[in-house]
C-alpha cells in the first residue's frame, strides 16, 4: 500500500511560538518527531509541512523533504493536504497525519493506521484509540474528565462518536462502573482518543473543502467533522499514548520520558 506521512510544524502557536524548534534533550523537537515517524515501515516517505524557513531547514537536516505552505491555514489537517497537493502525491492511498509536537511517536503505530486501510475500501479514515484503565483512580479520572476526549465505537471498532463529555452515559456511580460486572463492556465501547489521524486523500481534500460544523463547534472536536460529513472512521486500538509538548513547562518532563525510553521502555508499541 502506497502511503506517506506529513508533519504539520507550524512556528506561529498561540501558547507556545517556535514549539518545533526547542530543544529538548540538545535536539529541536521536529527532529525528534521526525526520527520517530521514520521508524514506520509503511510510509514510503515522510514530509513536513511548514510556515517558516528555519523549521524547512531542521526538517533538512533530519533528512526529509520540507513543503511551505500557507501561514494563515487553520490547521494541521488543512496543512497536510496543502503539502500532500504541492508534493504532487495525492494519488497515494493513504496519508498519515503525524502531530509535530510529540517527541515520543514511534513507528508501530503508525504503521497500525496504514494497515487499517488494507482491504477495506470503504474506510476513508483512521485514527488511535487506548482502553482506559478503570482498575485504578487515573483510569475512572480520565474517563470522566471533560479534558479527555472519548470515542464511542461499533463492534467493528468503527467511530459512533468523538466526546470530551463521559460517554456513554452512566447512570452507575463511577466507582460501580469500573467494576469487574461492568469493565470489560466499557473497555469494549469507548476509548480515549489519540488524536494522530490516516486519510484516503479524497477524503482529505473533501473534509478541507467542507466548513467546520455545529458539533466541531461545540466539542472543539475536528474529528466531528468527518462523522457528520458521514466518514467511515476505523478506530485501531493501541497502547501508545499521546504525550505532546503544548507549553515550554512540558520540556522538562518530556526530556525525562525520552531518557526512560532509551533505556528500553516504550510509551509506543500497537
């Protein structure tokens, strides 16, 4: 299957300007991003979609091919496609959309959302989701914060809907509903989402073309976008988890979890 990945590193972040070009652990960000995604089997090459020279010449430098694009498009996903379009490989069958801000991706991952697509051509999108862990305090939290966003998926694990809110609906008490009765048909039916994304082009470049929608708006949830665009979206299940640099506090934890992972403890893995 013919797929590449993009990395939207955009430099102007409202909370965080020049996030991509921290350093953290002596390295820009971006070069961490990159060195990860390329540990992908599937992706036949990987591109970073960019608004600033400085940015093109770290990813140049991590030895992948740097696109400019717009500096005023809303988003990573519109970002993406823009690059996927001026590359001139929109004929691809799948495109991954790697966030730029998580020093920690691995490769099997990725490689899970590329596979999601094989033999199954009614999927236009895929995307990760995690069992939350409702034997302990973190896991229930989790589940219940408005902070986390959840899936809700089909027995095929095929996206129903994407929620901050604690979905599904419980009338059990918290601490009833991780117990062992209950456990395992929640594990079954919502996730937490790990917001890395795979796109059939087309329906890239469709969800780019169509306005934000009512749910979008109200979530804050691009993903709803592509449900209410009538998307069909696999859900691979997975043990990676998202961990993003969004402030310069983030640094110093990150550069930690990169040191326990170099000592052979993966935060990634399918």
């Amino acid at each position: 299957m013919d797929s590449v990945g993009i990395i939207p590193a955009r430099y102007g972040s409202t909370r965080f300007p020049g996030k991509p070009l921290t350093l953290i652990s002596g390295k820009p960000l971006l070069a961490h991003v990159i060195e990860g995604a390329r540990q992908a089997q599937s992706l036949k090459e990987i591109l970073v979609a960019t608004d600033d020279t400085r940015i093109a010449k770290v990813a140049e430098a991590a030895g992948v091919r740097a696109i400019m694009t717009d500096p005023d498009l809303p988003s990573g996903t519109d970002r993406t496609w823009a690059a996927l379009e001026t590359a001139g490989l929109v004929q691809v069958d799948v495109v991954v959309n790697i966030q730029g801000d998580e020093p920690l991706i691995e490769g099997a991952p990725l490689d899970a959302l590329v596979a999601a697509f094989r033999n199954r051509s009614q999927i236009e999108m895929a995307t990760l989701g995690r069992e939350f862990d409702l034997s302990t305090s973190e896991g229930l939290e989790a589940m219940m914060s408005n902070t986390t966003a959840k899936i809700v998926v089909t027995h095929e694990d095929r996206a129903l809907y994407f929620s901050r809110f604690p979905i599904p609906f419980s009338r059990l008490q918290p601490a009833l509903a991780g117990a062992a009765a209950h456990k395992d048909s929640v594990q079954k039916s919502v996730l937490k989402h790990v917001g890395i994304y795979a796109f059939r082009p087309a329906f890239l470049k469709r969800f780019c073309s169509a306005p934000p929608c009512g749910l979008e708006f109200f979530e804050g949830l691009e993903q709803l976008r592509a449900l209410y665009l009538g998307a069909s979206i696999h859900v691979v299940r997975t043990r990676h988890e998202s961990w993003g640099v969004d402030t310069p506090d983030d640094v110093e934890k990150i550069e930690k979890m990169l040191l326990t992972q170099r000592a052979g403890n993966s935060y990634g893995s399918v």
